[in-house]
C-alpha cells in the first residue's frame, strides 16, 4: 500500500496527498479481512526482529540526528534543509556521528 508521490510519482500537493492517502487507507481496510493473524508478542521482541533485517531501520534517536543534519546542510544553502538521497550517505553521516 502506497500514497502521495510513491503511489502517483512527483505530482501534486498537499491537498492531493490527503485524498490519495485517504484512498489507500480504505483499500487497507477493504483488505482487512484477508490479513494474516499475528500473534501477541512484546514490542522488544518487534523491534529486534526489525533491527535484525538488512537493511535496518533508522532507530528515533538516529532520526532525531538526521534531522538535525539535513537542516544544517540546508541552513549553509538558505534552504530548509538538504534530504539524503540515499540509504548510504544516510549510514555515513550516522558512522560520522560524534
């Protein structure tokens, strides 16, 4: 299930997001009844089972330092900020953190 620009590709705008959104969310539930069952576990459990995955997720506290890079970089610009553009410059700028 995708919306927005990875549904449509690089066209529109936030109205446009909304409603594309609001489409997938109900064909989520349309397909609701055709989802697996899970089993109950603890959120640890969940989050070592995601950390374990290649390639990994970008833990909060790592998120939270992106962040502040990509607005640093897109301060030096007079931008908002500057988006990594790919899964490897995002794990270099993470392997540079001091």
């Amino acid at each position: 299930y995708v919306a927005g620009w990875a549904k449509r590709g690089p066209s529109g705008v936030l109205g446009t997001n909304r409603a594309c959104s609001q489409e997938t969310v109900q064909s989520m539930m349309a397909d609701r009844s055709h989802w697996p069952v899970t089993r109950p576990g603890s959120p640890d459990a969940l989050l070592n089972r995601l950390f374990q995955q290649t390639p990994a997720p970008v833990a909060w506290e790592d998120w939270l330092y992106l962040d502040n890079v990509e607005k640093e970089a897109g301060s030096a610009q007079g931008r908002p900020r500057v988006k990594f553009d790919d899964r490897k410059n995002l794990r270099s700028a993470l392997g540079q953190r001091t």
